[in-house]
C-alpha cells in the first residue's frame, strides 16, 4: 500500500508540473491551450483523491465511461471521414 501511495504522489507531483507548464502557455495562446490546463487540473483533483477507496470505484466507472465516449468518437469521425460525397 505505502508503494501505491508512493507512486500516486509522483503522478500528483508530474500533473502540477503540467499545470504549471500549461498555465505559462495560456497566457501566451489562450484558445489553444485552456481547455488543456482545465482538464489537467481535473486530473490533479482525481489522482490526489485516489487514496480514498470509494473513489477508486468511481475512477474505475469513469474510464468504463470514456472508452465508450472515445469509441462513440471514432465511429463518428470514421463515418464523417469515409462518407459518401
């Protein structure tokens, strides 16, 4: 356990490096790069919470979620790319 809480504090510390690499590009290109620092900072606040039981379960849910979202995309972006003209 204490190896898990290890290596969720160097993920936690390498997604603050990413906010902050991403904060200094947003003040240079703010329509490209916002949307990244937000959903980075999302995925500080899941990771910090992961120590939490109950939370792993609702992680665990939600990438359940994202591959079907992910996989919804494709198929409609194959479909858009390779229809008929």
């Amino acid at each position: 356990m204490e190896r898990e809480n290890d290596l969720l504090f160097l993920m936690v510390l390498t997604i603050v490096g990413a906010i902050l690499a991403s904060s200094l590009a947003v003040i240079i290109q703010r329509t490209v790069v916002l949307p990244l620092t937000i959903a980075i900072t999302l995925i500080l606040i899941f990771t910090a919470l992961l120590t939490r039981k109950k939370t792993v379960h609702m992680a665990e849910k939600l990438e359940t979620l994202a591959m079907a979202v992910a996989l919804i995309a494709f198929i409609i972006s194959f479909i858009y790319l390779f229809r008929p003209a």
